[in-house]
C-alpha cells in the first residue's frame, strides 16, 4: 500500500514558469506578455487540456503550434458549448411539456404521488424522486410555484411541478414511465420504438451538465453510449461521440425550422475555426450537414396518427 504522506504534489509555478514549460515542449509564443494576462484568466490546466490532441509525447506538441492557435480552439469550444446549450434547452422544455400534458391527463394533476402510476423498481427509488421534486418545490422562487404554496396549499399540479425539475430529474422520471407511456410519448416525437429515449435522454443529460458547467466538449467522448437509430448505425456513427448526441437531437426537435437554422449556425462555427477545429475529434464526418438535415427514414412521418 502507498504510503500517502510519500506521495508529494508539484510546487505552484509561476505565470512566466507555466510559459517556459510550453515553449520547452514545442509550443510557439510569440507574445509572452498577452499569454501571461490570458493566463491570469483561463487557469494552466484548463487550457492545456486543449493540447492533449496535439501531443506528440509527455513532453513534445506537434510542430509549428502556436500558443494562439490552443486560445482559438478554447474560444471555439466556449462557443460550441453554448451552441448546444441552445438545442437542448428546446429538447428538455419540449420534453416537460410533452410529459406533464400525458401524465396529467391519464393519472390526474398530482399523478407524481401515487408510486402506482410510475414503474420505480422499489419504493426506495420512487421516494428519493419524491423527495428531491419537493425539494425544488420548497426552494423554488418562481412566481407560478409561489402562487400555488400561497393558494393552494402547497399542493401543485404536475405541469406546474415538472417545471422545477433538473434534466437529470426530467430523465429519470421518464426513465420510470409505464412502457404503454413511454410508447405515447415516443410516439409523439415520431418513434417507432420507446426503447431509445431513456438512453438518449440521460446522454444528453450528461452533455447538457458538461456544457453547463464549463467542461470541454473538443476531443472528448460521452461517458455513456448512445443508443443509434437504424440511420444513425447505417451512417457508422459513433455513439460515444458528440456528433452522435447532435444526430440524435434532430429527431427530438421537430420545429424544423429551428434545427435548420441551428444546422446552419453549427456550420459558421465550424468554418470560422477550420484553421485549427478538427470536426472529426467531435466524431462529425464529411457529409454531416446533409445527414442532419435529411429527414430520417426510421421515423413515423405523421406521428399524430398514432398517439
């Protein structure tokens, strides 16, 4: 067993030793001054992690990098992040809508109290969902949720009380569905199957906290596979990668004049950082516009026939 009080951390380094340690690895920094101030702004390590693509070994990058090059591809990751965040807020609202309005309409307006109408796996797991909704319900400011613990008792509605939801909430409760609802919900988004929402909610779930709190999206994967449609499979696309979470979305947003324009904002993103984004590293591949943008084939066209 390792003794802890063996094991000794790295001395802080100074601003001016963060910059000699990328020089001596190969890194060109043509204005040390300004890299310095970035510095002060954006921590070490936080923009270093924009370098493991272009690691050569522990101590080389590739050759002609540029210390601007690395702020670029921060600053297209920032912009990136913000991007998705803008899709999926359309994809959790629309989901809230979609289930408070069935779920309040087959099992009443406080349907969330009854474990009967949920397939929990025990009461345990029922009663900690229970538990943390009431939470957001009694720490919640909003004006609608006051109106109802000053008129109502504090009794609220679901449609009132999915709104206080976390997506990781949203996505458990709908993970917890009867399978007959999770088909009627499927079935409104044009699915022929329920079995891929609850693994494409909690993976976007996953990439929505990521974005949220600041994390890099470049050269990553998604910590949870992504469960691919027949056109996603027959593209080859991978379904760790964010390009798979973004294919995945057109099929949930189905405004699309939204997720055209939303397309073509992705593009102006790629084509203004092109010198140094790698759209591969995002596991995107050279037709990906026109497979976002085509209508998929695995989808019930008029989906309001079978709701």
């Amino acid at each position: 067993m390792v003794d802890n009080d063996s094991i000794y951390l790295k001395p802080p380094a100074t601003y001016a030793e963060m910059i000699s340690r990328l020089k001596s690895r190969g890194l060109i920094v043509h204005d040390e001054d300004k890299a310095i101030d970035l510095l002060k702004r954006i921590s070490y390590y936080r923009l270093t992690g924009y370098l493991l693509a272009y690691k050569l070994n522990e101590t080389q990058y590739k050759e002609g990098l540029t210390f601007e090059n690395i702020v670029d591809l921060y600053h297209f990751d920032m912009r990136l992040r913000s991007l998705l965040l803008g899709i999926l807020e359309y994809v959790e609202i629309n989901m809230r809508s979609l289930l408070s309005y069935h779920l309040a309409h087959k099992y009443g307006a406080e349907c969330y109290n009854d474990p009967g109408n949920f397939s929990f796996r025990n009461p345990s797991e029922y009663d900690k969902f229970t538990a943390k909704l009431f939470e957001e319900l009694n720490r919640s400011k909003e004006v609608f949720v006051t109106h109802h613990k000053q008129n109502y008792y504090q009794k609220y509605p679901i449609w009132v009380a999915i709104e206080v939801l976390s997506f990781s909430s949203l996505s458990m409760l709908y993970t917890n569905l009867k399978p007959e609802d999770k088909r009627v919900i499927s079935k409104q988004l044009g699915l022929k199957t329920n079995k891929l929402m609850d693994s494409w909610l909690y993976s976007l779930c996953v990439l929505r906290n990521r974005c949220a709190h600041f994390s890099r999206i470049y050269n990553t994967k998604l910590t949870h596979q992504v469960a691919l449609t027949f056109n996603a499979k027959a593209l080859d696309i991978r379904s760790n990668s964010i390009y798979g979470a973004v294919f995945i979305m057109k099929y949930l947003v189905q405004d699309k004049t939204i997720w055209n324009n939303w397309v073509t904002e992705l593009n102006a993103l790629f084509d203004r950082y092109a010198h140094i984004c790698d759209i591969g590293r995002l596991g995107f591949y050279q037709d990906w516009e026109v497979h976002l943008r085509s209508v998929p084939t695995d989808i019930i066209l008029d989906a309001t026939k079978h709701t």
